[in-house]
C-alpha cells in the first residue's frame, strides 16, 4: 500500500490572525511572536510564526494526505532552521523514507517558505492506517 518515496504537501500563508488564534489556544504569547514593538528589537526585526505552529502543518499533510486518516502519530522530530514570519507563504512536506513493517512507516518531515528555503526539517514515526479502523490514502 505505502512506499519509499510517496510524498504529500500541503501548503498555507501565516497571518496575523493565525499566531494569536495559537497564542491563546496553547498559552505561548512570547511577545516574539505577538508584540511588534517587542519583536522590532529582536534579531529578527519583526514578529515571528511559533516553531511549532508551522510544524502542526506537518502534522496536517500526515493526517490528511500521506499516509493519510486512521493513521496514528508515534514520534515527531524537529530541527527549526529559520523564522516563518507573518504573511510567509509555507510548504510542509512528508515523504516515506522507510517502511518499517506493515506498522511502522519512517517519514522526512520538512517545511519550505516562498522562497523554497527550509525552515523546518524533521522525522516522524507512524502508524498506517488500517482498512478496519476506516483510513487509507485519501488521494
């Protein structure tokens, strides 16, 4: 069913309204991310996307596309490698890179900006959906 080399995207602009709709939902209103004053001061000159936020993208392409509903999240690895900022257009990406059995999938994990900088580069461990519990591939 699933192989080496499968891959899904999907890919969303960051606004404003996003980080602070996180920022309230998880509690983390670092005013990196949620003060323009505050952020203008930072090396990063304005405010930043959370890490983790762009990273729910990842999660978003495992659920919904590759390998797809049913499957189960067991581990996710992250390497932050530049700031999204807001208005920054981002790609996530996952790729099978192992089939591990017929319960474990190895996946690549990455997200890339506009630019087709990566910003994010990581690994996941899954579990495929099973026909019984009503998953599969949905492309």
């Amino acid at each position: 069913m699933f192989k080496v080399g499968d891959s899904a995207e999907i890919t969303k602009i960051f606004s404003e309204e996003d980080v602070f709709l996180f920022a309230g939902i998880v509690g983390d209103r670092n005013p990196v991310h949620i003060s323009k004053e505050y952020a203008a001061g930072t090396r990063f000159k304005e405010r930043i996307v959370h890490g983790t936020l762009t990273a729910g993208l990842i999660s978003a392409v495992i659920g919904m596309k590759i390998p797809g509903p049913g499957c189960l999240y067991l581990s996710q690895s992250l390497n932050f490698l530049a700031p999204v900022k807001i208005g920054d257009e981002i790609t996530a990406r996952a790729e099978i890179v192992e089939v591990v059995s017929e319960k474990r999938l190895r996946l690549r994990t990455q997200c890339f900006n506009q630019r087709k900088e990566m910003v994010l580069d990581g690994e996941a461990i899954i579990v495929p959906p099973r026909p019984e519990w009503g998953g599969g591939e949905t492309e």
